[in-house]
C-alpha cells in the first residue's frame, strides 16, 4: 500500500531589494548608461531601449528626467564637458610657468585620449544645430580660457592675452580632432607643439600690447 508522502515546502526566496535612490543619484545613473551606449553608438544609430537595458531601468524612467533621446543626449555632452574640465582643472595654477601650461595641455589631450566619441561628440554633436549644445560648448571654452589664463597671467591678464588663449583653444580643438583620427604624433609631441603655439601667439601679442588694460575674461554666453 502506497503511503503518501507529505511535501515539504520549500523556503520562499527573499525578493530582490531595491535600492531607493535619490533623484541626482539616479540620474548620474541613467547618464552613466548613456554613455556607455553613445560611446558604442551615434545618436542616430543607439536606441532608448537599448540604453534602458543597460541602465536596468524603465524607458519611462528616461522620458520622467529627460525628457526623451534628444534630451539625454543633452545631458551625456554636458556630462562630458564636465569631465573634460575636471581634468583639465586638476592641474592647479600656482606660478605663471611653461611646466604648469604643458601639465594642463597633457591632461586636455589624455582626457580626449580616454574619451575620444564624448570629446568629438562634445564638439561636433551628432543632433544637428542645438542653442543648449551651442552655449553648453562655449561656456566650456570660457572656463579653459579662464583656467590658461589663470596660469599665464595669474594677475590679470591684457585684451591681446585673452584673444592669444581664445584663438589657441580653437587650435587645440582642430589639431586633437585630426590627432584622435590620424593617432599621430604622439601625446607628448603634440602637447609641445600645442604649448609652443600658445607661446608664439602671447609673444605677438604682448609686442602689440604695450600698455594694454588688463581685464579680466569677458565671458561669449
């Protein structure tokens, strides 16, 4: 005769814990995932459900801080930007010195290095004309003005030295385009030749600029 066998039962798993975020927490999250797609992906060609997988995260939850995919993308470049000059700020200045201009310079082109589809995407964009990217991109060229500016003429610098540093960040931004592409010279090369360019211009301009004003930077935004 058959007995029956009584089941066990078999412990309930503990459902899984979710952590509870604060909203800027959670944002640099879903920008996190952003990232890591737009680095993979043009604009164009990454999706919000692929970003969504990635960031384990409802799409609705991207459209609730953003606004939807356009929005996003906003949020990865000015991500990025403040990136760029956490980097390039690091180098504190202390004395005007060419040491101090070339450790800036290396730590510019080592970020563009690391990052080079947020660096290009920062500066060419990939959402065609946007007024926030366009004044976004500025106000990160007036910092690195300021900051250059800062190590060049920590007292204040003339008119002719601040058009020199504004005229050589447009330098820079061309020549570590094409470098990111061509992957010559070498870093160090070119943080040479881009402080040597520096150079050469504040030495024009301080020949034009005897007894020049000296003001501090006028912002373009």
């Amino acid at each position: 005769m058959l007995r029956r066998g009584v089941a066990k039962s078999r412990p309930a798993r503990p459902a899984p814990v979710r952590q509870r975020l604060v909203p800027r927490a959670r944002r640099e999250l879903l920008v996190a995932a952003a990232r890591e797609v737009f680095h993979r992906r043009s604009y164009h060609d990454a999706s919000m459900a692929e970003i969504a997988r990635v960031a384990g995260a409802s799409k609705g939850l991207f459209h609730h801080y953003f606004g939807g995919k356009r929005g996003l993308y906003v949020a990865f470049l000015q991500d990025e930007s403040e990136r760029m000059l956490a980097r390039i700020t690091a180098v504190t200045p202390q004395t005007p010195s060419v040491e101090t201009l070339i450790a800036s310079v290396h730590e510019f082109l080592s970020y563009a290095e690391d990052n080079p589809v947020g660096y290009s995407s920062l500066l060419q964009g990939g959402i065609g004309s946007d007024r926030k990217v366009n004044r976004m991109v500025a106000q990160a060229r007036d910092r690195y003005v300021k900051h250059t500016l800062g190590i060049i003429a920590p007292g204040g610098a003339t008119v002719v030295q601040e058009m020199a540093v504004r005229g050589w960040i447009g330098c820079i931004e061309g020549a570590t385009l094409h470098w990111l592409r061509a992957r010559v010279p070498e870093r160090a090369s070119l943080a040479g030749f881009l402080v040597s360019a520096l150079l050469v211009l504040l030495s024009a301009a301080e020949r034009s600029a005897a007894g020049a004003k000296q003001v501090e930077p006028t912002p373009t935004a």
